[in-house]
C-alpha cells in the first residue's frame, strides 16, 4: 500500500509549470533512494500512465490521458460548475478556477480567464496548500470535523505567506465560519494584496466534491462583496440543479450590505497562524 500511495503522490508533481519529471527529482521529492525511484517511475510507465521520453525525463501517458477523459465525460458536476464558473466570469471580469481537494492539497483542474487583472498566474493542474486557498477551504468544509481533524494532524501544513494559517484549530474556525454562511475568504494567505472567495460543491451520485473560486486583486470590502454575492448565487443555481444537499437547503442572500458586513467582520478578525 506504501508504494501505491508513492505512485499516486509522484503523479502530483505533474502540473502545468512541471510537464516532465526526472528520477533524482522524484526520489528528492519523496525521500527515496535512486534506484527505488527509478523502478517505481519504470513500473508507471510500464502501466502506461506515464511514458519514458528521449532524454530519460517522464511526463504523462496515453493511459492517463484516457482515464482524465473518462472522468470528464461522467462528471455532470464538473459541468454544471464549469458552466457557472463562465457565469461569474461574464458577471464579474474575474478569474475563476474549478478545484479538486487532494490529501491536503487543493488541485486546480480549470481555468476560466477574466479581463480583470488578478495579480498573479497559476495554471490547471498546479497543487495550493488547501489550508491556504479558497477553494482548498471550501471543500475542507464539506468533511466533518472529524475527518477533517484525521487528515490534518500530523500533516505539514505550508505557508504561503506570513498571513497562511497552518494551525490546525485556526484551519477550523475558518471552516466553521464556511459552513455557517456557505462561502469561503482568504485574505494574502497566498498571495500579497490578493482575496480570493470560494464555495464548493457535492453530487449525492458524484464521488468527487469539487469547487468553485475567484480572485480579487488589490480590492476594496464592496467589491468582495459584490463578488461573494455572485458566486452564491451561482452556488445556490447549482446546487438546486445537482441536488446539493447544502446548497438546496439555502437562499442566496439579496443584501448586499449584509455580505459587506460579514466581509468586513472576517477581515478585522487577528491573523494566527
């Protein structure tokens, strides 16, 4: 089971910024030594999930390639999302991502550009630390406490930035916070002058919760709110649509200095890591 677990976090180095990896990066990564490494990588590509190039680096294979299709093709979630992540954008100008939680990492699967300026670029399939991310938030909030606790203790949680939360009980006042108004907020937890919000989102017939976020960069409390206020809508119109049974069960807030003053609530709350 060890080596399965190794495989599967070795095919998280494969991102947008990493199309290829190597042997020694592999072993640095995962504390292994070169000739295991070089066996383990071996026997994926044997598989056909990864694929030997020329100069002995590995990126991808044909039979990811057709399991990533097949999970598109059968997650009506993912379009139901991807539909409202367009809707945001065409509301909002801002750039929107669809996110998958991995262990305590938040995956990036889509992106759906906006004309707004965001202050940074991350590409699908790059991994953000889930304690410190949007979307990583929301879809930690959609575990139980429990569940929640087995998966963080023990676990290094990184830091972005000196405002990330790698304290497990700061973690759980922020999921606390999500579950109680339904949308999640991270302010510089990532990056400097940026804030991002977020909701997330589970099928009763889809085994992958998956979510939905957008980023503000460098704006004021009026336009997170605005912003909040749009994606809960979407989240409510989708959630309906799949049957959520979080989202069905609520209405999207019509005021909007309501949502202001909970923005501006959560943002004079002490930073503790």
């Amino acid at each position: 089971m060890k080596t399965v677990r190794t495989a599967a976090q070795i095919l998280t180095m494969f991102d947008g910024d990493t199309p290829t990896i190597t042997v020694t990066g592999a072993a640095n990564r995962f504390g292994l030594t070169a000739s295991a490494s070089s066996r383990l990588l071996a026997a994926l590509a044997t598989s056909g999930i990864i694929q030997r190039e020329p100069d002995r680096s590995y990126r991808p294979g044909p039979l990811a390639y057709r399991l990533g299709l097949l999970y598109h093709a059968h997650n009506r979630l993912s379009d139901r999302i991807n539909d409202g992540a367009r809707t945001v954008v065409d509301q909002t100008g801002r750039t929107c991502w669809v996110s998958v939680l991995t262990e305590t990492n938040n995956m990036l699967i889509s992106r759906f550009p906006g004309r707004r300026d965001q202050g940074f670029h991350v590409n699908p399939g790059n991994l953000l630390p889930a304690n410190a991310s949007a979307a990583g938030k929301a879809l930690l909030a959609r575990m139980s406490d429990a569940e929640l606790r087995k998966l963080l203790t023990g676990k290094k949680l990184d830091a972005w930035t000196e405002k990330s939360k790698t304290d497990i009980e700061a973690v759980l006042s922020d999921v606390a916070f999500i579950r109680e108004h339904g949308w999640s907020i991270i302010i510089d937890e990532l990056f400097v002058d940026t804030v991002s919000v977020g909701v997330a989102f589970a099928a009763p017939m889809e085994a992958t919760p998956m979510a939905l976020s957008m980023s503000l960069h460098s704006a004021s409390p009026e336009e997170i709110a605005s912003g909040v206020k749009i994606l809960t809508e979407v989240a409510c119109e989708i959630g309906a649509m799949i049957g959520d049974p979080f989202w069905s069960a609520r209405r999207p807030s019509a005021d909007l200095a309501t949502i202001l003053a909970e923005v501006e609530a959560y943002m004079a709350i002490p930073v503790t890591s």
